[in-house]
C-alpha cells in the first residue's frame, strides 16, 4: 500500500510529512504491460473557511483557509 501525502499535508505538518510527486510509469517488460493495476483514491479536504496552519506552532507557513489554499493551487495551474 502506498499513502501518498498533499502539499497541504506538508504544509500542516512544516515539512514533516512531504508530498509526493505524481509519476505514473509503465513497466518495459511486455509481461508487465499486460498485468492490469488497480487504485483507490481519496482526496480530503478541510472546510473553505478553516484556517489551516502550523501543527507544531512555528510559523513556518501563514495561515490559509482551506478555499484560499484551493485557490492558490489553482491560480498556478490555470
């Protein structure tokens, strides 16, 4: 099983837990590309008006609700 953590994940955390990139890779033996794989997702996210900061109290990120943090996210793709 692999858990892979957000980006506001390790923000909460100050950087104790970080995120994964997201890589998905296709295996090079013929054999392997025929096996099916098979995943499960699930994507939590805190209320929009939840302020999310520091676990541990440092300050290492500002505070952000949880649309802001959303909207962030999004101006960088979009």
């Amino acid at each position: 099983m692999i858990v892979n953590i957000g980006d506001l994940m390790q923000r909460w955390t100050s950087d104790t837990l970080v995120a994964t990139k997201h890589c998905v890779r296709i295996p090079e033996a013929e054999t392997r590309k025929m096996l099916t794989r098979q995943s499960f997702v699930f994507f939590g996210h805190p209320d929009d008006d939840y302020e999310v900061k520091c676990l541990d109290g440092s300050d290492k990120y500002e505070p952000i609700t949880g649309l802001g943090y959303l909207n962030y996210r999004f101006s960088l793709t979009y």
